[in-house]
C-alpha cells in the first residue's frame, strides 16, 4: 500500500429524520445566543418558521443568499453580522445559504451551524468560492468549515424532483472526483465508493417515489459521505469546468454538475486506471470506455435536462471555457487538452453523449 496522508474533518453531525427539530438545544448546547439565520430568497419562509422554533436565539433572518455569492453580497452579510454582533451563522438551504454563511466566516471566524435542504455537500468542507467580474475563486479555511451540521432528510421531501436528481449527481461528482484526486487516500475513497453506489441506486428510485423517507435517507446519507470526500482531498477537471461554466456564465450550480460529470469521466477515463476500475464496478459497468455514457443514461433516467444551451450557455461559450481552463488549470491525472476540451463542451452544449471524435 502507498504512502498516504489523512485528516478527519472536526464536524459534528447529527443525521435523522427529525432531527431539525432539536436545532434549539443543539444551538444552546453549543453556546451560541445571537443567530444570524442565512437562506434565499425562495427558501425566506423556511427560515421564518425556523426562526419562530428558536425563539430569542434569532438576531434576524438575513435571505439574501444567491448563487456563487458574488463578491458584493458577502460584503453586505459581513457588515450585517458584524453590525448585529451575532456570534453564530446559522445557514439553512443549499450551496447558495452555505456559501454566504462561508463568506461571514472568512472575515469574521463566526462559527456555522448548517441544516442543508439540499445534496450540495458544502456544509461537509472547508471550501469556499467567491464570484467577483465573472470569475469564480476557490479556497480553503479551516474556519469556514462547520462546527454543527444537521441532515434532516424530512427537510427535502418538498425539494423538487428535478433539482433532487441534479444536486444528488452533483453529490455523486465530489465523491467521483476524490477517487482520482492529487492527495486521494484509501480512507477517502472507501466513503467515495459508498457514496456512489449509494446514490446511484437511491436517486432513480426517488424520482419514482419522492415521498419515501427511507430514500430520501439514503440520499442524504451518500450526499454527506460525499461531502466528507470534497472536503478532505483536492479537486480536479471536473470542478474546473464547473466553476469556469458557473462564475462565467452565472449557470445552475447542480445541474452543471449533473450534466458535465459524464464527459468529465469520459475525458479522465484512461487517465487513472485504479481509479475508473474502482469507479466502473461502483456503478456496475463492464469496462472504462463506457462510464461517460453510463453516467449520461443516469442523467436520462433521472430526467435531468441534458444540454447546456438550455441552461443559457452562449454558444461561443464551449471554446472560451476551454481555453479558460487550460490557462489556469486545477490539478487532474491527465494533462489538459484545449482541442479536445473544446469538442467535449460543444457535445455537452448540445446535450449530446460523450464520445470521443
């Protein structure tokens, strides 16, 4: 066995259905008194019937979180948490709220509590990504990681089944990712394995059945396995384009992860061969040439919209991402090549399967 390096991540979590409902003792146990509660816009209601439960505890509810926290909106939630001298964020939603709430952080070292409504796994890591003039900056901070997560899987029964299947594919990229990642470890990917096999037979059961709690579980339980794995080794290709397709184009977050993990594999699929093996028996696949495919039948199956174009990506985009990436590369196994970059993006602009040209 190689050599290897690995840190446990210093997270409480309390998983289970219900378990939202304790959000009160476990702040109180904690110590935290004055509660900066973080949401969006469309999640202000949740928050408002959240803050109600907490009594006191809540300063105000700040729903002003959006996609890829853009520079100017950390801003503003640093100066109003430094003016309400709270002494907890406590973020509940998605990567959107989670964000915000990291952004308060970075500045102040406020301790987070995150109750996540969604598959994104950021509240499982200590990254952080700040948009600023159309260009997306990833980080990490010991102190914009957690101290307290909550999964409560009854908090995603009214999560579409739309956005259940892209942001449980987006759960399924952190943990596809951490296989071939630069520091990967066997610890990681033992969580990588389960997180992936878990959600690839939960997810097409749930879009049949989104009321089953017992699925919903098991999401939550392979999102957070994933999230563990994002948070404890690097990033590569996949993230990449991500983050070049969102802080450029302000596209979806889930669903541009949902729709470029299959040529992500694709592209890397020779590139570590332990790694895709491992991957390619994960999801019950015969050989490595088929995993993006593979992958983009998933996506069909949990009826995820296939093509970026429908997501507003400009159709000069593909070749400017590519060229992007290429100029300021992540890490990843195989070397980067803008030709064929360039003809991935244009099939996943098209929404058509990823093939080799």
């Amino acid at each position: 066995m190689p050599k290897f390096y690995y840190q446990a991540l210093p997270v409480q979590v309390y998983f289970g259905a219900g378990e939202a409902k304790r959000t009160q003792d476990i702040l109180k146990q904690a110590g935290y008194h004055k509660i900066l509660l973080i949401a969006t816009p469309g999640q202000q209601k949740a928050a408002e019937q959240l803050a109600r439960q907490l009594g006191d505890l809540t300063v105000t509810v700040y729903a002003h979180a959006v996609m890829h926290v853009p520079a100017e909106v950390a801003g503003q939630a640093v100066q109003a948490a430094q003016e309400l001298q709270v002494d907890c964020c406590l973020a509940l939603g998605g990567g959107s709220a989670i964000g915000l709430a990291k952004a308060i952080a970075l500045d102040t070292h406020l301790p987070i509590v995150a109750i996540p409504t969604t598959y994104a796994g950021s509240e499982m890591t200590p990254v952080y990504g700040i948009t600023e003039n159309q260009l997306k900056t990833t980080g990490k901070a010991a102190q914009v990681l957690p101290k307290i997560v909550i999964y409560d899987p009854a908090l995603n029964l009214n999560l579409p089944t739309e956005i259940s299947a892209c942001s449980g594919m987006n759960a399924m990229a952190h943990a596809v990712e951490a296989l071939y990642a630069e520091n990967k470890n066997p610890v990681i990917s033992l969580m990588a394995l389960e997180a992936i096999r878990c959600l690839a037979t939960a997810l097409p059961e749930l879009v049949q059945h989104p009321n089953d709690i017992q699925l919903r579980e098991q999401v939550s339980y392979g999102a957070w396995l994933a999230g563990i794995c994002l948070g404890s080794v690097g990033m590569a290709i996949h993230h990449k384009i991500c983050h070049s397709l969102g802080g450029t184009f302000n596209l979806p977050h889930a669903q541009t992860h949902a729709i470029m993990l299959a040529y992500s594999v694709h592209y890397n699929r020779h590139a570590d061969v332990q790694a895709m093996d491992q991957l390619a028996a994960a999801l019950g696949v015969d050989s490595r040439e088929e995993l993006g495919r593979f992958i983009y039948q998933l996506n069909q199956r949990l009826q995820i919209p296939l093509a970026l174009k429908d997501l507003g990506l400009p159709e000069h985009a593909p070749a400017d991402i590519a060229r992007m990436i290429c100029d300021s590369p992540y890490y990843n196994p195989r070397e980067y090549d803008d030709d064929e970059l360039k003809q991935l993006l244009l099939q996943a602009y098209a929404g058509l399967p990823p093939a080799t040209l």
